[in-house]
C-alpha cells in the first residue's frame, strides 16, 4: 500500500481511537468506547476493529485495517492521543432493529515519525502533512522537524450502532465521504444524526 493511500485511510480511521467517555452518556457505550483506546494504544488492532460496525468491513476488509496499523508501527509511524473529551450523546434514534447515538468530541493526537523510518523523507512529510490539513483543517495541523512530530487538534463525531439489543460498535461520521456514509447508513438515519 503506497504513502498516500496509507495516510488516506490512517486519516479516517485513527479517529476512531481518539474518543473517550467525559461527559454523561450510555455506560455501555462509555465502556466500549474505553476498551477501544485501550486495545489501540495496546495495539492490539484485530480485537479493536472487533467493536468497529460490521458492515465497514465491506467497504475496507478488518485484516487490511489491522495490516496497515502493524505495517505503519514498524515502518516507524506511532499516535499517540491525549486531552480526550466527549462533549456530547445525542437522543438515541431508533430505524428498524438498530438504535443510533451520535457522539461529539475533541481530542489532540500526536503522529511521531521514527527517525530513518519509512515515513521520515520529505516526500512522505508533505504527503501526511497535505492530507492531515485536508482532514483537520490547516490551522489544526502542526509540525516539528526537529522532533518529527505531527501534533492535531481535531473536533470530530462518531456513530455507535447497537443492533437487536445487543453490542454497540462504533464508526467514525465523515462528512468528507458521503459515498462511504451512505452504504453505512440509511437517509432517514444520515438526516437525523450526520448531515
């Protein structure tokens, strides 16, 4: 998989590590959400794609996802996420045998680049730099060539989906990519919670 393409799909889904439960809300939710960042920041990337939403993984295969997160730590490219906050649940909103909460956050990431690694070339820096800008914003997007060090600031939202009663999953709500959003989620569903 090329640099690019990397950082492209890195973007859209390492957001999903950044949540972590501050406010008031669905425990359930809350924990699922805290078992997540734990098993990422263990990298322990198939049991945290496990509580992703299923039908993702029709778009973008698990293994692929857990290939790229262990090919970009040994080719030297780490997150780290501090300043979590979840500031806001919405009413759940129920279609059919699913139930549906919104959940607003912010967080602070850090993408450290090991020195001599794949990603630690010129090329590779403008390519990441261009993208996390395009996803975050510039004025969010800062770099230290001395540290080789990305610091974001992002304010993003995510979907938690419990089907039938039983386990919340959760994905990423990307506005950037409606194709992505719609072959998730029904109209009436990306009416009330996405756009």
């Amino acid at each position: 998989m090329n640099i690019l393409k990397s950082t492209m799909v890195l973007a859209f889904f390492m957001t999903a590590f950044l949540a972590q439960a501050q406010v008031t809300g669905n425990p359930e939710i809350q924990k699922k959400l805290d078992s997540f960042i734990e098993l990422t920041n263990e990298k322990k990337y198939d049991q945290a794609f496990d509580l992703m939403y299923p039908k993702m993984f029709k778009q973008v295969g698990k293994q692929e996802l857990v290939n790229l997160m262990e090919s970009m730590d040994n080719d030297g490219l780490s997150l780290t996420v501090t300043n979590r906050r979840i500031t806001s649940f919405s009413t759940p909103f129920e279609e059919g045998n699913e139930k549906f909460v919104r959940i607003q956050y912010t967080a602070d990431m850090s993408m450290k680049v090991k020195e001599g690694g794949m990603y630690d070339s010129p090329k590779a820096s403008q390519a990441m730099m261009q993208q996390f800008e395009t996803t975050y914003n510039k004025e969010n997007v800062r770099w230290n060539p001395e540290a080789k060090e990305y610091t974001i600031h992002t304010k993003k939202a995510m979907m938690a989906i419990q089907e039938d009663g039983k386990d919340w999953y959760l994905v990423e709500i990307n506005t950037d990519q409606m194709e992505l959003m719609r072959s998730l989620f029904s109209e009436t569903v990306i009416a009330a919670l996405i756009t």
